[in-house]
C-alpha cells in the first residue's frame, strides 16, 4: 500500500487500528460526504425533470446536464493540482459552502416563480465544479484517517455510500419535486450544511506535512500526466471508461424520455432508481471481494461485457419493473468496477501526486460526460429513445471488443504497493 494512514510508525509491534465502525474521524468523513452526495443526487435527479415536465424540452433538459458535467472537462487538472497543494479538510469545507449557496439561490428563486435556464445552468456548473474538488480531496484523505490495510474496505463502503445516495436520492428528488419543485434543492443545500458540520469535527490531518514549494502549475501538472501515462494498464482503462461515460450520460437521459413516452410519470423514475440503487449497493459492497480474487483487466472486460447485453435492452420495453432490473444489473457492474479502479489507483499511486492522478483520470475519464448529455438531448431529439438507445448498445459492444484484444488490459495484475512515508499499522482481518 503507498497510502498513508497516520503518524511514522515505531519499530516493535503495533496495535491493530479500530475497526472503521469504530473510527469516529472516518465515521464523520463517511457520514458528512453521503449527505452532501445525497442532496447532490436528489437535485441531479430534479434538473430533468424540471426542464422536461416544466418547459417541455429535451434539448434544454440536456444544456443543463451538459453545463453540470462540463466542469469534469475543466477543472480536473487544476483540481488536481490545488487539491495535492492545499490543506484537503479547508477545500472541503469551500466545496460545501460554494454548493450550500448555489443550492439556496435556486430553491429561493423557484419558490419565488422565477425560472431561468441560465441560472438552472449556472446552478449546476458550480455544483459540478465544486464536486469534482470535493471528491479529488475526499478520496485523498480516506488513507490518512483509516489503517493501511482498511483502505480497500473503506473505499468499498464510500462506493457503497454513494451507491445508497444514489438509491435514496433518486426517489428522494423525485418525490421532493412533486410536492414543490423547489423542495429537492433546499435539500441539496441542507446535505451540505450537515456535511460542513461533520468536517469541522473531524480531528486528523487529511494530508502529510509538506515543506512550502515554489508554485509550479505546469511542472505538476506534468509530473500527474507523466506518471500516469508511465501506467500501461491506467493508460488504456481510462480511455476505455471514457467511452462508456458518455454512453451512460446519453442512456440515463433517455430513460426519462422512455417513461414520458409510456404515459409515465416521475414517480416512476424514482421506483426505478431504487432498484437500480439495490444493485449498485451489492456491488459495492461484493467489490472488495472481487478486487482480492479477481484481476483488474478481468474486472473491467466481465464489467463491460455484461453493460453490452444490458443496455440495448432498455429500448425494448417501458415496463417500470424490467427498466429497475436492467439498470439494477448495470449499476451492480458499474460499482464493482468503481471499486476495483478506486482500489487500484489509491495502492498505486504515491500521496503526493494523489491529487494530480485522480485530477487526470478524471479528465481523460469523465471529462466528455458532458458531451454525452449533449449529444444524447439531440440524439433523442432526431432520432427518438429507441434510435439512441441501440446507438448507446452498439458504441458499447465495440468498446467491450477493444478491452478484451488490448494486451495491458487482459494481462493486468495488482499493483505493487507504490514508495511513499511510512504507513499507519494494517489491520489484520483486510490483507490483499
């Protein structure tokens, strides 16, 4: 493990860290993010239906999500950067704030009848943006608050975690929207002043100590890409994942589109975020196992060869409780491989460029999504849900076809544990 969990560790043994249950400083980390995420969903989910059920546009419902993806294309880097540079706990803390404040300008605005599709947009970019550091900074500091040897089962229940907001969100968004539209964003707003709270308690240092350096932007910039390029298996993955970060953006808009067509209603998208929210949170927590068992290149082609069969799929019918299960299946698969990437590259990456590497996977990764929504409301404009929907199958089958003939991908092993300061004491019952 590269990760650093705590202070130097003394010769002679240790005692074992507490398990994460009782880890009061992980505990507030686990908490205070989940109720950020959760109002985050909700208020994802809210957007569409808002765009869609109140102006009756696809193609608006699509500018938004594009303006709410478009910071992943932005700022990954200088996220990155920012994040390995400055203390992790106070970007944090300015995530929270920066999301409380939009979160309330749009929930007071819509309580006052005012609907403005530049405001919507610009609500969702700052939201966007302030995830994508907020996320960079969390993941970082998961190693410094657990013991070395509970990184993957932390990570595995912050995939969880994300997995139930998703779960609770969906509904939650849905629900809150019907009795007032502007109900799911004063949500929003409060997940993130609870967040804020549960982060000014935490008590251990998010990062190591670091002597002053001279600001070297570019310079650090390019040590993130050079590692991270110097990784066969990272290199390839991440271009993969790409492809399929687009299709979903295209696949989750074309959903609400299948239940308006069928005559249904948003509740409906909310019983089948629940389901699907089940299956993502199995796979979360079966994650950890696979990751220990299962080689990463094995994870990622099974991950994509079962999207393959799934996705077409959701063209064939508008059946609330077969779209639950299909994207049950899918969002299984998908928290599974969040898990087996988290894992990997938190080993495999130095602290010091912690930062950096995740600013850079998550551009080369994520940073098209928002092309993926904006090309899906015109898709779905020209071409309706089901010519977009078999588009998404076909991109999908081919990329599964890719990941399967590349060398570093179908021979990919664990990393080995990547040079850094000394690490906090393993916990016995997690080993690798």
């Amino acid at each position: 493990m590269s990760a650093v969990g705590g202070p130097a560790v003394t010769a002679g043994p240790q005692p074992p860290p507490p398990p994460l249950r009782r880890n009061r400083d992980f505990l507030l980390l686990w908490l205070g993010a989940g109720l950020s995420v959760l109002g985050d969903r909700a208020a994802t989910v809210a957007f569409p239906l808002l765009m869609i059920w109140y102006s009756g546009s696809p193609g608006q419902a699509g500018l938004v999500g594009f303006a709410g993806l478009l910071p992943m294309l932005l700022f990954q880097l200088p996220a990155g950067v920012l994040v390995d540079r400055l203390d992790r706990r106070t970007t944090m803390v300015v995530c929270d704030l920066a999301g409380l404040v939009a979160m309330v300008s749009l929930g007071a605005a819509l309580l006052h009848g005012t609907l403005w599709l530049a405001h919507i947009m610009a609500v969702a970019f700052v939201e966007g943006t302030a995830a994508i550091f907020y996320r960079l900074a969390e993941r970082a500091a998961v190693p410094h608050v657990v013991g070395t040897g509970q990184v993957s089962t932390a990570l595995s229940q912050n995939e969880a975690r994300a997995r139930a907001a998703g779960l609770l969100g969906q509904p939650l968004g849905s629900a809150l929207y019907g009795a007032a539209r502007w109900s799911p964003f004063l949500a929003a707003a409060l997940g993130h002043l609870l967040a804020l709270s549960g982060l000014l308690l935490i008590r251990r240092k998010f990062q190591t100590p670091r002597a002053p350096a001279p600001w070297r932007p570019r310079a650090e910039l390019a040590e993130g890409f050079a590692w991270l390029l110097g990784q066969r298996f990272l290199r390839a993955a991440i271009s993969l994942v790409a492809v399929t970060n687009i299709l979903f953006q295209a696949l989750s808009l074309s959903l609400v589109l299948v239940i308006k067509e069928g005559g249904g209603s948003p509740a409906e998208i909310g019983i089948i975020g629940v389901v699907s929210g089940l299956g993502g949170i199995a796979g979360a927590l079966t994650g950890s196992h696979v990751v220990r068992r299962l080689r990463p290149g094995t994870v990622m082609i099974c991950v994509f060869a079962v999207w393959t069969l799934l996705m077409p799929l959701v063209a064939l019918t508008a059946d609330v409780v077969l779209l639950g299960a299909l994207f049950a299946g899918t969002s299984f698969a998908g928290a599974v491989l969040n898990v087996m990437a988290g894992v990997y590259q938190v080993q495999a990456t130095p602290d010091e460029l912690q930062g950096r590497v995740g600013g850079v996977a998550g551009l080369l990764s994520s940073g098209a999504s928002s092309l993926g929504s904006l090309g899906g409301g015109y898709a779905l404009e020209q071409t309706g849900s089901t010519g977009t929907l078999l588009g998404v199958g076909a991109v999908m089958a081919a990329t599964t076809l890719a990941a399967a003939l590349i060398p570093s991908v179908r021979t990919a092993r664990r990393p080995e544990p990547a040079p850094s300061a000394p690490s906090a004491p393993s916990d016995p019952s997690d080993t690798h």
